[in-house]
C-alpha cells in the first residue's frame, strides 16, 4: 500500500472540511503528532484509527485507499464515461450543473 499517498489524500481531505491536524487527531482521540506521520507517509494507521479518520472526515474508505482500489475506479470511470456518452447536450448540462453545487455544497 502506498503509504504516501494514503497520507495526502487525508492531509486533502482535512484541509477541505476545514479542520487543523489538531482537530482532526481530537475527534480521532490520537495524537496529532501520530497523525502528522501518517499524512507524511511515514506511517500507516491501524485499521480502528482509520476508521476513525473515515468517520471524522465523513469519507468512504475506498477514497482514501484508492491506490489499491484502483481497478474498482478504473470501472467507475468506465461507467461514468458510459453514462456521459449516452446523454444529449442538455443532460449534460444538467450533471455537470448537479456535480457543481454538490462540489459547492461540500465545500461550505
């Protein structure tokens, strides 16, 4: 597994909810310097404290661990891609105006 890159989609992650290491490693009951490691790629967290993170960060373990998931997201990509390309013009518009406001929504 690729420990690096667990790291920095935490590290992403956190920063887009908004919170500082020192919040996310309260709500996880860890140390923060712990959890600055694991964002550094310097270590990796047992599975209870991961699943803390998920649940502090309110994101699906596949996101996270997306590197060894791989194949499941080359064939949600597929499936998207299907999807897309069966879609007029203005259907388009509409999913690319629904995917817009739930980036939006999620931000704020």
């Amino acid at each position: 597994m690729d420990e690096k890159g667990l790291g920095k989609r935490i590290n992403r992650v956190r920063k887009d909810r908004g919170f500082t290491a020192d919040k996310l490693s309260e709500l996880c009951n860890i140390n923060a310097t712990y959890l600055r490691q694991i964002e550094g790629g310097a270590k990796m967290p047992s599975l209870p404290v991961f699943i803390a993170i998920c649940n502090a960060l309110k994101i699906s373990p596949d996101y996270l661990l997306q590197d060894v998931l791989v194949e499941n997201e080359i064939s949600r990509i597929k499936e998207l891609t299907e999807l897309w390309e069966n879609t007029s013009p203005s259907e388009q518009e509409i999913a690319t105006a629904m995917i817009r406001a739930v980036l939006e929504h999620n931000k704020g």
